[in-house]
C-alpha cells in the first residue's frame, strides 16, 4: 500500500487552480483538470462536496455551490466571503491566494 504521501494533489493533476473575487461577497475557484481522469478523480462527490469545502474554508456548507463541468474538465467552487472585499478585515483582496488549501488536497487512491 502506497504512503498517504504519494498521492498527487490536485495542483499535480491539473493545468491550473485558481481563485478570484465573484463579486465584493463571494469568492470563486476553478480546477482546469489536465484530462478526463485528472476531472473524474477530482470531480467525485466523495471526494469535494459542499461539506469538505466549508470545512476546508470556515463557511457554512448551505452556501457553497459547486459547478461540475465535464465536458470541458473543470470543478468551479463559490462560496461567500468570510468578510466582504477591501474590508477592515480582508487579508485577500482579490481572494488570489483562497485556492491555495484546495490544491494541496491529497487525491484519493483510484
């Protein structure tokens, strides 16, 4: 059995994760997956679900919304911002560094 730490991350099977502001209150990721295998491995219920993303981010997981896209192989992840964009308390202005906990997720085993 393979050591937990030899799996990919999501960052290894993808073309690109990013994140950005969608509006002063919400953030939105996007997985661009390499191919169909990166996509069914990352798209997978089991794997990101609203209830993994609001416990990955601190929000609540009735708002998280996921976007899955197959035929051009991307996950699109929004949820609202913790606080609202250029706040007191905004340490991200632009939510360019959010996607960042979700790309070093492990893959599970396939």
């Amino acid at each position: 059995m393979a050591d937990a730490d030899d799996r990919p991350t999501i960052a290894d099977l993808a073309l690109e994760v990013r994140s950005k502001n969608a509006g002063p209150f919400w953030v939105t990721m996007e997985l661009f997956m390499c191919d169909a295998h990166g996509y069914d491995a990352v798209a997978d219920e089991s794997f990101i679900d609203e209830r993994t993303i609001a416990e990955l981010y601190r929000v609540d997981a009735a708002t998280v919304r996921i976007f899955r896209i197959p035929s051009l192989h991307v996950v699109k992840i929004s949820f609202p911002r913790p606080v609202s964009q250029a706040s007191l308390r905004d340490r991200d202005v632009h939510a360019g560094q959010h996607h960042v906990p979700l790309a070093l997720m492990r893959v599970p085993a396939s």
